[in-house]
C-alpha cells in the first residue's frame, strides 16, 4: 500500500517532543493513527542520534505475552537505557489490562517521553483526563484531507480531483481497490465495526436496533438541524419506543466514537448559544455513499460536511450561525479570528447568488465574509464577500 507523510499531524507530534505531558492520538477507525506513529519513530531516529525508541504494537503478536500492567511496566523497565532519551511507543495500548496503571507510572517516574494510541472505545476525548493522572496532550487524527488526497494519486488537474474525492472520500484503506463496489464494501465495514465494537461493547448498549436506525437517520440528514425530541418522536412513531434522554445519549456515543461532529448553532446578533437543534456532520462523507447508496445525492450536503470536517481540522470552533432568522452554515472561530461562510454546490444561478450572499451582507462586523462553492475559478470578492472555488479553497496552507 502507498504511504505519504502525514506532514500537518507529524509536525504537531515534532512540537511536543520532550514536553512532560502524556500524547495520546485519537481518531476514528482506519484514519491512521498506527502509520502516523511509524512515521514519527523514523523520524525519532533519524534527528536525534541518542534515541531510544520502545515501541511497542500490540496488532503484533511478538507482544502477545504483554497483557497486564505488571508485564509491560517490567517489560518497558527491561528496554530503558539510562543515557539516552527514551521514548515510549504504545500502539492500540487498550489490549493492556489495566494499561492506564503502567502509563501513569511511566510518567511519574519522568524517565520516558509517552506517545500512545488505541481503540476508541477506551481512548475517547472525554475520558482522558480522568483516565490520566498526568497532563495529556490529545492528536486528534482525521480521515485524508482534500490535500492529502491529492497529494497521494498526484493529481496535476485541481478539478478531476475534486470530482474524484468527492466520490472515495479519505478513508485511506479503501484507495487498494479498484472497483467502487469494493471501495464502498471496505469502508462499510469499517463504519459498522465501529459501532458494534466502539460504541455497543463501550456503553453495553442493550438497543442495538435503536442505535443503527439513530445512526441512519444522521446518515440521511448531515448537515441538517436535528432536534432530539423530534427524532425521538419520529423514532416512536415508527414503532420504534424511545425517549429524548436515550437518543441525546446515543447521539454522544456516535460523536465520542468520532463517528460524527456535533455543531452547535450560535445566536449571531444575540452572542449566545442556541439550545435545540445542532447539526451533526459525518467523519467522512464516503460513510454515507457506503452504508446508503450513492443515488439522489445532495451535493450542496456533502460540500458542507466536507468543509466543516476541514474547519474542525484545521482547529476553528465550529458553529451554525443564526441572524435575524436567517441561517449562516458556519461561523469559525481560533483565537480572534472569526470567519463567516456559506456553502453552496452551484451559484451560477442569481438566485442562489443572492439567497447565500444577503446573509453575510447583514453582518456588520468587520471579519471576514465567505462563500465557498464549486465555481472553478480563482477567488473574487462581491460588495465585500469573497467568494472562493471548494477545491482551491480546501488546498489552501493550513
């Protein structure tokens, strides 16, 4: 299989070396997150001549015998070396009994810079903290970017390869075959692994049938307002018997999974948080071809799931704006830059023009105005908003 230097999520790994705090990469199945530790110990070895790399895989079974927080506390103690800079490896560290024990052990004893990963299940964002008595610093690995994608096939046409990542996605894995039905079989089986393995023996979910129509429903409607009552009372309806409570739980489980982005809607003129109705938006778009289908396709949809992952990626706070009733896809926000945007498939239409621009021309402030389409052309401005190409605007330095 080809590889390519994940540089965007090497770099954050380079910029914590030697720091006290405990790296964990998280991300969802297949996203590469065992390739990104490779990656980094050869880079380990080759700049820093006093390296001592233990690595340790446990998809290997040269590690089977290291099941237990003894084995692998006496195991890692083994492999130290007292004159060198010693950095520890742990790659899906869940198959470790009581793993969180030797870890937080290892970093008391600061003689080992710590870099781990593992199943979502037991590796969830929320649960870090808690897991680990020492300070953590979280990678959070996504799916191939539009970057990436091109920058594996080496496409020199921006626009073909576009239209073609639109249709694979960036699950990585399914790039070996050749055919779509077999593209779509792999990440199908990737999705349902994760909700069987990540989420239903996580949480020991005991509605399972509950939890795959909840799942399909977001499936259908990305990038769409989604009330919990109101899916609950649809749920019901369909001889399906839930409540709010259950289906807010279900909703956290399929985001703590990374399986899906939950993206609260803001109060633009108010400043404040809007209570009911988030949007939720997929991993990656090719979930929905593959557990879906490919006809009837909204593409105004997946351009908006693909541009929020991107924004999530490049680590902007997220929200869905609202201003005098009217609806703004997503405000982004890092630090003090704020960007509005708007997203649409085709705006060659003056309706459609006019219908995405007047929202973001009845915000006064000063920030930035955007609306990202799929024009193919380079980037213009109109009475202020800049209007820019998907592709051209996905490929932009992060």
């Amino acid at each position: 299989m080809k590889l390519i230097t994940r540089d965007f999520y090497l770099d954050k790994l380079k910029n914590v070396i030697g720091t006290p705090d405990i790296k964990v990469i998280t991300g969802i199945r297949r996203s590469g997150k065992s390739k990104l530790m490779e990656a980094f110990i050869d880079f380990v070895n080759a700049a820093d001549k006093k390296a001592n790399i233990i690595h340790i895989n446990y998809n290997l079974f040269e590690f089977n015998n290291i099941k237990t927080a003894a084995e692998l506390n006496k195991y890692v103690e083994q492999k130290y070396k007292k004159s060198k800079n010693n950095f520890l490896l742990i790659d899906e560290v869940q198959l470790c009994e009581d793993f969180e024990k030797a870890i937080n052990s290892f970093h008391a004893s600061e003689k080992y810079d710590i870099y781990i990963s593992g199943s979502n299940a037991f590796l969830l964002s929320s649960d870090l903290a808690t897991l680990f008595t020492g300070r953590v610093f979280e990678i959070k690995v996504f799916p191939f970017s539009f970057f990436e994608y091109q920058k594996y096939f080496s496409y020199s046409d921006i626009d073909k390869a576009f239209d073609s990542f639109v249709k694979e996605g960036g699950m990585s894995g399914s790039y070996v075959y050749k055919g779509s039905e077999e593209k779509y079989a792999y990440i199908r089986e990737v999705f349902d692994t994760l909700i069987t393995r990540d989420i239903e023996q996580k949480y020991k979910i005991k509605n399972e049938t509950l939890l795959l129509k909840l799942n399909d429903f977001l499936l259908d409607n990305i990038s769409t307002e989604v009330s919990i009552r109101k899916v609950a009372n649809t749920l019901t309806s369909n001889y399906e018997k839930t409540n709010d409570k259950t289906v807010g739980s279900y909703l956290n489980y399929l985001c703590n999974a990374f399986a899906f982005y939950k993206v609260r809607r803001y109060d633009i003129h108010g400043k404040k948080y809007l209570a009911s109705q988030d949007k939720y938006y997929l991993a990656d778009h090719s979930f929905k071809y593959a557990k879906l289908g490919t006809k009837n396709l909204d593409f105004g949809r997946i351009y908006e799931n693909i541009i929020a992952l991107e924004l999530i990626r490049r680590g902007y706070e997220v929200y869905a704006g609202v201003l005098y009733k009217k609806e703004i896809d997503f405000v982004a926000i890092k630090q003090n830059e704020k960007i509005y945007i708007q997203v649409s498939d085709d705006i060659s239409n003056e309706t459609t023009f006019v219908r995405e621009i007047t929202p973001l021309l009845s915000i006064k402030d000063a920030f930035p105005k955007v609306i990202i389409a799929r024009t193919k052309h380079e980037e213009y401005t109109h009475d202020g908003v800049i209007v820019k190409d998907i592709a051209r605007w996905l490929l932009e330095k992060q």
